[in-house]
C-alpha cells in the first residue's frame, strides 16, 4: 500500500536529497511539498523544492509557499552552512513552475481534513507552518497519521549554537507548540551525526555514479561538505533531512526509540531552541515525544545509494 | 463616506458594547467578526458576539471563529472578572446563527486582501488571530487601512498582573508581533481607567433609560461591575473596548496621542505581557507605534449614552 | 533618643545630600558610610562620600568601601546623569581621608552584630554590599532595627529603562534578595517625582543662601538639573535619596505606606530591575515589603531647606 | 614542593573521597576547608567535612562555614542522592570540633591575600562562597594560583536536570561569575561519568580492604550507589569531586584539556544552570575556561585505591 506523505521543507541541499527519495520512491506518494522560511532566502527555496522535484520527475507534486517568517522571533539563515542558494556553488534554479495557491499552513490543514488519519507529515525544517496549521485546526494530531521532525540536539552539541539544532532555533516558538501538541517521532541532530553521516568514501562512491541524481547531490552537498571540512576537519557530509525522511517511509529502519519528555526552549538568550530530552524521567513531566535513538546505518547508506544509482531507494529492502 | 471595520474581538461583556457601537452606528459598516481566545470560554464568545449582533439588529455581520488558544502560551480565561458566561448572570444566548466559513485570520486576510488599504481593523481581543494573520499574509500592514488595539498597559499598573494588561498577558507572543509589524494605535488599560470608567451616576442614567441596549449593556457589564466593587472597592465600570473602538471610528475624540517605541514581553514569569512604552526615549530604538494618551471623556460618554438611549452614537458629534 | 544609621550609598549628587542631611542632624548618629559600585567610578563615589562628610564636619564617620560591581551582572555607570565625577562641574575631591579598614558588606555585618536591634539601614544605591551581607551573616534581618530603601519604580515609568529605577537596574540580583530577605521600606521613584522634586523657585531659594551647604547642593545637582531641562523640559531636581534619608530619619514624615508583595525582575532583557508591586494583591503572594505612598512634601522641603541654610534639618521638626 | 590547596566544599559522599584524598597526600598541604550549601543540610556538611579530616588524622586543618544559601536563588538539597546526612546510613557524624572563626568567602579572600599566587583553589560544591570571595576582593584571580571546579555538564546530560549539573543547578548566579571572573578549569559531570565511575569489581575490591578509609568509602557512597541503581540501573558510584580533586592536584592525571567559551545559564526555568561549552567556536566569544576532556582513567583509579588501601594516593605516581 502506498504511503502518503506531505514534507514540510526549508529546501536547500539535505531537503533536495529528502524530498528526491519520497518522490522517487514507488510505495510513496508525495502529496504536497510546504515551504517555510530556514536555510536560505524563501525564494530560493521554493525554486529548490520544485528543481528537486523536477529531478525527481514529479513536478506533479504541488508546491505550497508558507511562513515567511519566524512565528514570533526574528529569523536568521543559515547561508554559511549551504551557500547563498543552499544547493551549492552556481545552481540557482528557476523552474518556471507555479506555486499552488494557498498558504502552507493552510494546505496542510486541508490536505489532513481531505484524508483524515492517512497522511504522514514530514517536518525537515523549522516548525512554523505546522505550528500556524495547529492553531488553524486544533484537531490536526488527530488528522494526520504519523508526524516525523528532523529537529533537536539531544543531549548533546547542536550543530547552530552549541545548545541547538538549526531547526529548533530558528523557530523555537514552533517548536514548542509542535512538540507539545502533535504526538511527534524526532530525529536529532546527534543521532544524525552519529549515523547520518557519510564519509569521504561514500561521498567518492556517490560521485563516481554519473547518474543524475547523484550528480544533484554532489552539486547540493558541496557547500555543506566544504563547510565540515572548515568547521571540524573532516570531509563528510551529514543527512539530517535524508535520514529523518527514510525513517519516516521506513520505520523497520529505527532500531530503537523511547518516549521521553521534550522541551523546547522558547525563549531569546544562550538556550534559544535548546531541546531538552529527560531521557532519565526526573522531571516528573510525561513522556510527550518519540525519540529515535539509533538506526540501522547500513541500510540506511544502502537505501541512499540505490536511490542516487538506480532512483529507487527501496530496490534493496 | 462609511468607516469599514473588522473587529477582533473575545467577546465578554465590554467587547459587546463595542460591537453594538460600532453595529448600530450610521457611518459605519461591520465588515465582520473574528473571535479570538480570551476571557471566556471560546464558544460562549462566539454566541455573545453573535447576540450583540441580534440586539443591534446586524445579523448580516458574518462571524468567524478564530484561534482557540494563544500563538505559543498556555491559556487562562478571565471568568473571575466577566462571569463564566461573559455576558453576565443568566445570559448565555444561544442564538442559532451559523460561523461563517474559514477561520478568523483568514478572513482578515481575505477581506483586506479583497479591499486593500481600506479596512480599518479594531483589535479588542489578544492579538491571535491578527499575527497568524501576519504569517499567512507579510504585506497585511500595507492591505490595511488603520489598526487600532485595546491593549497594554502603559507605564501603571495592569489590570491582569501588577505587570500586565489582559489582552496582552494571555498571548505576548501575538501581542508582541502584532505590535512590532503593523502600524498600530494603542488604547492601553491605564487610558480607560483614567477617562473610560463609568461611575455610579452614570450607570444609574443607564440602567433607568430602559432601552434594549440599556438593558443589554446593564446585563453584560453587571459581573465586572462587581468585580470592580470587591477588588476596588468602587462601584464603577471600566469600558476599554468601548473607548478603543470609539476612538477608531471616531479619532476625533482622541485628545493626545504620541508615538513612542513600544515592546511587549513575550517571556514567561513575572513580566509576562508587559508592555514597554518609551516616553522619554531613552532605550535609542524608533518609536513604532501610537499611544493614545488623553480623550474627549465627555464626548465619549455622551457617543456612549446616545448608543445606549437612542441606538445612535452619532446623534450629538 | 539618638537614631543610629549605617548609609550605604553610590555617592553622587543626591547622595551626598543625604548624607549630608544625617551628618549634620543633630538627633542622629551616622556609625558608617559603606560604598557600592553605581552612579559614577567607584573612587570618585569614595571621595564623594569623603567630601560629603568634610562638607558636614562629620569626617570621624569611617567610610567602607564596598562591592566595586554587582552581584551577578554587568555594571553600567550613570555619568550621563550625574556627569563624571557625579558632583558636578569641576568637583572632584580628593580628601586625603583614608578609607576605613574592611569591606563595605563586612563593616555592615560586625556594625550590625555589635548593636544587635540598634541600627537603621539607609540604602541610596544599588543594594550589592546589603545582598553580600546577607550572605555572610543570614541573621542580618534580625539585627537591624529598619531597613529602608531607595529603589523600585512603583506601577510607573522608570527612571533607568522604562521598566526600571537606577538601583535596582544596577544589581536586579541583588534588590531582589534584599527585597526578599529583609523588612524593607521602599521610598520609589515614582513618590520622588511626585514629591520629592525640587521646581525653579526653591532651587533659586537655595542658591541664594549662601552657606556653604546650599553651595554644595547647588553644585552637586548642577548636572542633575541640566539632564533633567534636557530630558523633560524642565527646570527642576529630584531628591530620591534625600527623601528616603528623611523619611528614614523622621518617619513622621510618611502620610501612608502600605504593605505590598514586591519581587523585583532579576533578568536580563528589557525588564531588568522592574519591581512588581501588587496593590491589588491579585498573585496571591503575601506582602513582604513596605511601600510608602505619599509625603509630608511640604515638611521635607522645610527640613531640606533648614539643613541647607542652617545645617540644622531638626530645626523646624 | 608541596602544593597548598583550598577546598570548596558541600561535603556529602564524593566530597569526602576528595577530602581525603588531599589530606593524606604526603605532597599537599591542605589550607582550609570552606563549606557551602549544597548536597545536604548545611550543618550535616560541616560535620561531614570534620569527620573527613578526622578520618585522614588531619584535624588542625580549619574548616570555615561559608554562605548557607546560593548568591541569589532559592536551595534545593539532593538528599534524594546522598541520603539525608550525606555520608550513608547511620553516619551522622559529631566531632566536636570548632568551626575556624570567620566566613567561609572571608577565609578564602584572606588566605590568598596572605599567600599570593602560591594556593590552590579545588571546588568541588557549588559556587556560592567563590563568588562572594570575588566581590570581597576583586582581585582575587590574580592572588590565587589555579582554580580546579568541579562542575557542568560538557554537551551532554545532566545530573540535576537533563541540562544542568548539581553544583552549577544549585548556584547558577555564582557559577556564572566564577566561569566569567576566574580562570577556571572545568572538571565536567560527562568527563566523571565516562572516566570517574567505578563498577562493581572495583567497589568491591575497596570493599575487601578492611581499612578505615576503604570503610569510609564503602559506607560513604553507600547511598549514591543505590541510587545509580535505582535511576541507570547500574552498579556503580561516580566520584566527580575526587577526579576534580585528583586533576587538580596531579595534572599529569589530565590527557587532553581545551580552551573554550565557557557560559553558565543564569535564569530560572528549564536551562538553570546549563553550561554552555563552545567547542567549535561558532559563538564568537573568546575562550575564557579550560575544559578537561579526557583523562588517565587507570591512573586515576590507581591512585584512589592506593589513598584507600595505604592511604597514600601518590604511592604509585
Ligand atoms: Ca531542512
Ligand atoms: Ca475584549
Ligand atoms: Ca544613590
Ligand atoms: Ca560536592
């Protein structure tokens, strides 16, 4: 049976690679792409998401501008990390591909009333349009399926701030509401790099393919590849969004994952998007969130590679 | 020419005297209602406001239902002040008019999309449904004509915590967006208090003209009457949304206003809501809003009691 | 009886004053000065102090010097105010006068334990060293007699921030554990606007006087005068700290002070030493600190004036 | 030559290991013993602390009673840890020994100033009486020679809350002080936690020595045992005090240390006490803490068994 899927994307280079393996992916079907204010300049992300869509071959998937902006904090992006455009050196896409009309939010909401309890919303940026969606439709939990987020640092060092995920940062405000109210499965920075990441070799592997799709990659990882070798020394590249939106289509690759009490911290100042995650129970809070705490890595890079080779990344499942 | 007007309003006691004022006045046309989370439980508002539409012979008004809970914040409502119904004692109307279709921030969007530049919108509510507003539509500022909010409390005591107002304390966040991105004019908690409160000969004047709207307005305003009794020790009430939306339809009775930079806490704690204005300039930042600081008082309680007697607010300007 | 007075205080223009006010009365003994770190350069506000003392023939009062920074934050002068040296123009001493042996906080302790219940604490500045104190000696409460405070704006504009009085801007760290801890009388700024402000006329009466204390006045609020012609267009001076001194010293003074919970915002951000006075008592906490409302302002100005022409301050008492 | 140390202390369990563990060592001179709250009631510290120097024959070191309560914020104990006492079961110690005149921020201030550059600052409780010693006297980073603090939870879980450390959690205000005004070297609770634990064999082997210190030791961690059994599930102790104390006075022990921007959340709420530690320097801030990152595990536990079983930890350097 097919999976459906609406992603909600601030879509610069791991965003790209997400959305290509939902959309190339026969047992999935992409219903519609949402895009919020993150990575890059919200024009820019709208053009990747239908350019990626495009490499996908499924320019059918209807694209839905969102929040432009933060729900309540100033926003920031992250173009030392992707590159003014987010999918690397000169591709600045310009599809020529209309926008669907409507909001994100709104879409979101409408789709989850069309098809109540059937689809699955995968969040691979920051949390504002599925926050503004909530306070559209506070039934939303109960409409969708399952909601699955790339956000948080878990216990460990975030890859924005040291207390910080990118995602949860940029919109804490979102995050918090999201996180309180959907009943929510993460994927967190940490567990991204510890095994979301891929090494130089696979990065050769990926490179040497001449496919299109990876030759979109190795374009769209360039900036974020240069930027680890600058930043910690070490040429790889993490896929946070890849990662998330795999375990989201294909739970059977989570290995474990516990619910535990989350928290995002909303506030402006040194903690601003801090995700805190009571793994030991001590704050007497209930457990409110899944969090995925390892993943089978290998078929993982499997699945990846098979869709970069072959387009189809469940050819080894 | 006719003043066109949304109102955002949660409508308990004052903010159906504000309807009815602007409902029953000649110069105006209601564009619609938006019902926003506030000071009682959301569908007792969406009845009270509909029922003020009843007593002012306006039920063409469409009401839309709006945000149910604050942007970010937990919920409190105020039934210690207006009554568990809002609308005082016995009076839960149940008026068997139908919502309108579509939720309230996106019909703001909506009609001032539809008649850009000409609506003014009157916020007697937290600011909810105005800032998703913002996040489905950036350029709203520009689409609408004025933006006048009850709300704040400027440099005195508040009328919800020692440090804020109500409107603003129960959703900072929005008050906080709102406040920072439309051009706005504020009637804070201390203006009404100074030049919007009714005292004992007033109310008496009211309550014997035996009139619907009469009738109506000694009802609704009974519970906080009350409250102002225990609490202060006063027989009086104070009519903020009243005062605020006069002075939106009718500027004329604004005596001093002054633009000042203003900023509103959206922190959790002691601060919650509170609302810096800047008289003296000392913070260095530009001044983004209004501040209503001195009106007609006499006027407005003569436009206040010509509603109430006559239907007509306009009868003595 | 003779009133015995610690005076902790950041000695500036109003400050020295005050202390000028307690040197030179006949029925008070001033045991010690301690210094904080507030309006101007802590050696200056050591001189100042000195001088003060010189001024009033009063210089066997040992002078502390105390905590050259606040508790937790970081310091900020008010040279902007007080100019440079805090006492005006050209003045800036340099007594030779030693200072006493001991910090400041420490001296308050040792007074405090040799006179167990025999001992008012006057603060006129930030309240670092009493928040030290209190650290070394828990009891601190309990052996002094009084402690009266200059701090706090009350349910009005600030004087620092909007938000916030000088002192407890300064150290929010600190007034809120003297708050807390101690049985506190608070003289605000906002009563010393209202009646502790000295117009054109009296300023003209003491200038003309001719003693050397009216000159020390006249040159120590020299730029105290000039900020407020700048800032509000008026000719005029506040006395906040010479108020609470008289307040403290003649209690007699005080028409109506009431008891009220108090907190004081200790955070960073934009309410930073606000202090949340409860009049209404809607937290629910329970009053810990005494508020004074209103003045004799007519009997203040008359003893002012007495210390200036005739060093006697008791003189029409 | 002897190295001269001061201990900081709220003495529970891992206290009294570091104690020992300094007070036998035939190369370290151990100053004073300052007490501060925090693991348990403050009068059980001071007599835990007293019976510590009794168990190492070392009585003539004074013990000073420092600050009762953190700088700013309310305590909380971690009797829930340590058992009501702090030192196991029925140990509630009665040495009868005096208290050292004088408070606990005092004796440091003046030790140092009697010894410049020559001591040894190890804390191993929360901050409290340093950040008072640094009011005292703020100079007092030039007049010590090292500052060793145990403290903060390096990018991982906490042991408080998921974000903070006890002795950070406790005291945020004066951790916060003591990071930013002295040069610190950070022993972590993640470093303690991967390096500073013993398991079952190693408790048991000190439990088979049959001497007083081992004695001490078994029953002295007794509680913190059960409770890693209890909350991990795991039988172990963590001896986060000793391997601060062990770094400290063998640096050799120190494999890797880095230098990094090192910040303390001050606020109250879900980050009190989190220490923020930029590794990769994304924050712009100048480094201003050392951080040690790894140690000689062996070497380290070595050295504890040699202090428990001939109560000579350098036996084997
Ligand atoms: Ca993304
Ligand atoms: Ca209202
Ligand atoms: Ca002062
Ligand atoms: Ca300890």
């Amino acid at each position: 049976m097919s999976r459906r899927v609406l992603i909600d994307t601030d879509t610069a280079g791991d965003d790209a690679m997400a959305i290509l393996l939902a959309a190339v992916a026969d047992s999935v079907s992409v219903e519609a792409l949402t895009i919020v204010a993150g990575n890059v300049e919200f024009d820019y992300e709208v053009e990747n998401a239908k350019h990626s869509l495009e490499v996908a071959d499924a320019t059918d998937v209807p694209v839905y501008e969102g929040a432009r902006a933060p729900l309540v904090k100033d926003h920031e992006h992250a173009d030392q990390v992707h590159g003014e455009g987010g999918l690397g050196g000169n591709l600045f896409p310009d599809t020529g591909i209309p926008s669907a009309d409507g909001h994100g939010a709104e879409a979101i909401v409408e789709r989850a009333r069309e098809s109540p309890g059937e689809l699955t919303l995968v969040c691979i940026g920051p949390l504002t349009n599925v926050a503004i969606a909530l306070r559209l439709e506070p039934d939303l939990n109960e409409l969708l399926d399952e909601v699955w987020v790339m956000g948080g640092a878990v216990n460990t060092l975030g890859n924005d701030t040291p207390s910080a995920e990118f995602n949860f940062w940029v919109d804490p405000d979102a995050a918090s509401v999201v996180v309180d109210e959907l009943d929510v499965t993460l994927v967190d920075w940490g567990l991204s790099l510890r095994q979301g990441t891929f090494e130089t070799d696979t990065l050769a592997e990926i490179e040497a393919m001449g496919t299109d799709y990876a030759e979109f990659f190795t374009t769209a990882s360039e900036r974020a590849r240069e930027f680890a070798r600058e930043q910690y020394g070490e040429d790889s590249t993490t896929q946070p969004d890849s990662l998330a939106m795999a375990c989201a289509l294909y739970p059977e690759l989570v290995d474990e994952a516990n619910d535990y009490y989350v928290d995002v911290d909303e506030r402006k100042g040194m903690t601003r998007g801090y995700s805190l995650v009571d793994e030991h129970g001590v704050t007497g809070e209930e457990p409110n969130a899944r969090v995925v705490e390892s993943v089978d890595e290998e078929a993982f890079e499997t699945l990846f590679l098979d869709a970069m080779r072959h387009g189809d990344p469940e050819r080894s499942l």
